[in-house]
C-alpha cells in the first residue's frame, strides 16, 4: 500500500477545479487500509520491527499526502462535505497509529513536527467548529480513532521523551488565543459525557488528561478555569461514580475518576480557588469523593489512588476557614451523613481516614462558629502593615 502513497503522486493542480475525489480514492484506501491492518499484524512480535521499520522510511511521502489533504481538502469549506470527510477519517485513522506502542520510533517525532501538529490540533479543533466532522458515529456507536485521543497522544508523548511542546505552534491553530484552545477543550469534554448512553470512556478520560496538560501552561489554565473547568471535571467525577461498570470498563471508569479529582485538587490546591471551589461543591463534590473507594481497585498505581483522598482529607479541610465554604461544607457532610455514604466505605481504608478528618474538621469549625456568634465576633485584619483589630458584638 505504500506504493499508493509516493509522494510523486500527489495532484499538483488545484483540487476544488481540476482533481475529483476518485482520483484521490486509492491513496484513501490506501492510508485507511495501513491503519487497520497494521495493529493487527503488530500482534505477531516477529514482524514489529520489520512493520516500523517500514513506516518510518515511508512516512515522508505519506506525510506530504496528509499534509495535502489537509489543507487542500479538509479545511477547504467550497468543497463537497462528503468529501472532506472522507479525507478526514482517513487522516485521522491513519494518524491514530501513533497510540500504538510498538510505533514509537516513528511516533516519536510527532509532538516536534510543527506541521503534524498542526493537522492533529486542526482536526480536533474541526470536530467542535463543525459537527458534521464528529468522530462520534451517534447511530452505529462505532468508534473508531478520535481526535482527543490522539492528540492526548502526543502531549503524553511530549512529556515521556522530555520535549518541550511548542505552545506557539499548537496556538496558532487557535487564532493564538488561549480561550480558544480553552473553550475548544472543554466542548470536548462537555460533549462526550453528555452522550449519557453509550460513553466512550476512553475519550472521556483522554479528554480530561487534554485539560490537564493545557492548564499546565498559567494563561490557558486561567482561561479553563474561568469557562467551568472545575464544574466539567466535577460532572466527570460524579458521572464515573454514580454508574456500575463492568469488565476493562471499571478499569477505564477508574482513570476517569483519578483525572478528573487530579484537575479539582491541582487546581483548587495551587489558585485562589474560592468562588471556583463553591461550584464543586454545589455539584456533590463531597459525595462524588466518597463514593470513588469502589473504583480504587482498578487501579494500579498507588500515587493515582492518593488524589481523591488528598482532596478530602487535606484540601477541603483547609478551605474550611472560610465561612462561605464552612456553610457548603457542613451541609455537605450532614448530607452524606443522611444518605448513609460514610457508612458504605471500608473500615481499615484510607477513605474511613480521610473522611474522618474532613468531618471532624468540619464539626470543629462549626463550633467555633457557634461559638464566636454567641460571644461577639473578632475579625483581624491579615496585612502585617495593619495593628488593627475591630470587635463586632453579635446582635
């Protein structure tokens, strides 16, 4: 099928005039036909290093063929829908190789090649500007490679190898605008779980690894923050939970969970969270929480299985200072409480701790609360400059 795939083949006239989309079917065929067979011709160790040794001498003519077809068929909006779509899914599924493990020596080189990145985060980007691109097939529920995943893809891939990810590049798909990229990301996100029946889990928790890797870098991840990160990864959190899931789908389910409470804990650990954390908790926050123990077996890695305890044993705690949260806080666990949550976890396990902690410190504060209400509140003021302490007498 390479042979279909010189680079010399190519059509050098203008494709809206002069080329037909027959004309190009054969190299369709042929990029669709390579990313189905060679997963399956990988499942035989004999032939692995012969198969990427192939697709590395050969990925130059057939980047130039992705090249082409992207920007003189994909994105070109005179043209036939039907075919750029056609052209799309063959990119796409040819390009989702790179999830393959044994095809990392010719992967590898995706998240530096400026201009494969761009196709990457084009067509990621695609799929939200217009449905009619959507790698979700809503009728056959088949899904076959989509476009977070493979741009999940490179970002791990980038950060695996140590290389720096140009930001600028992947920006200027975007118009260079931050909240683009945010908004672009999130759309993801808030798409694939409202497909409430029949989820792809899989691109859920690619989705919510895409979030994390963007908010890595300070003014996307003010922009995520500001368009609903924190209510997104919420709403993953209590969907992965609220559901029984069976066989590999635990598995998934369980990644899901561990993303989505490292979003919550990373974000409303290091920012001035306040007003961002109210809405987590409005969402069930706690009660997601403590419902995530059943999911911690599927998970092999103990670093993973510390992030939902540490956001309740230590962050919700230490945000209970404040008043306005104390009030969430406490209604929050008295809820729990009613439904009978803390009963289901585990008596040895980490969460019965956790749990404890966040309850007793919660109890504690209330109090003191009660306390300062009845005796007449003193508020501090923090700036060191200022040694002025005012009593307000309770009324």
């Amino acid at each position: 099928m390479y042979d279909k795939l010189d680079a010399h083949k190519i059509p050098n006239c203008t494709v809206a005039v002069d080329v037909l989309i027959d004309d190009l079917d054969i190299a369709l065929i042929s990029l669709v036909g390579l990313a189905t067979t060679l997963p399956f011709l990988l499942n035989k160790q004999d032939h692995r290093q012969e198969l990427a040794k192939g697709l590395c001498a050969h990925w130059p003519d057939v980047r130039q063929w992705a090249l082409f077809l992207y920007r003189n068929i994909i994105v070109k909006e005179d043209l036939e829908i039907n075919h750029r779509r056609v052209c799309k899914t063959a990119v796409l599924e040819f390009l989702g190789l790179s999830r393959e493990s044994h095809l990392t020596t010719w992967s590898k080189s995706f998240p530096t090649d400026r201009e494969v990145m761009k196709i990457i985060c084009g067509l990621w980007f695609l799929e939200i500007r217009d449905p009619r691109f959507s790698s979700w097939d809503s009728e056959s529920m088949v899904i076959k490679q989509r476009e977070s995943a493979v741009f999940d893809e490179c970002l791990i891939m980038a950060f695996k190898l140590g290389v720096s990810i140009d930001w600028e590049n992947i920006l200027s798909v975007f118009q260079g605008d931050p909240k683009v990229i945010a908004r672009v990301s999130l759309c993801h996100l808030e798409v694939e779980i409202s497909h409430r029946e029949g989820l792809d889990l899989c691109c859920i928790a690619c989705d919510l690894q895409v979030v994390s890797a963007l908010a890595q870098r300070e003014d996307i991840c003010i922009a995520l923050m500001h368009q609903g990160m924190i209510n997104a990864a919420s709403d993953s959190l209590a969907l992965m939970v609220d559901r029984e899931w069976n066989g590999d789908m635990q598995a998934v389910a369980a990644l899901c969970m561990i993303n989505a409470t490292a979003i919550l804990r990373s974000r409303i650990e290091e920012m001035d969270a306040l007003p961002f954390l109210s809405q987590a908790l409005e969402r069930g926050l706690v009660a997601s929480l403590l419902k995530c123990e059943g999911l911690l077996t599927c998970l092999g890695q103990p670093s993973a299985r510390q992030e939902p305890l540490l956001l309740l044993a230590e962050v919700l705690p230490g945000y209970s200072v404040y008043r306005s949260v104390l009030h969430q806080l406490t209604l929050a666990v008295d809820a729990a409480v009613r439904q009978g949550l803390d009963a289901k976890l585990s008596g040895s396990g980490g969460f019965r701790k956790a749990w404890k902690r966040l309850k007793d410190t919660v109890e504690e504060r209330r109090r003191l609360v009660k306390r300062d209400i009845s005796s007449g509140h003193v508020q501090t003021c923090q700036n060191d400059m200022v040694n002025n302490v005012q009593s307000f007498q309770a009324p």
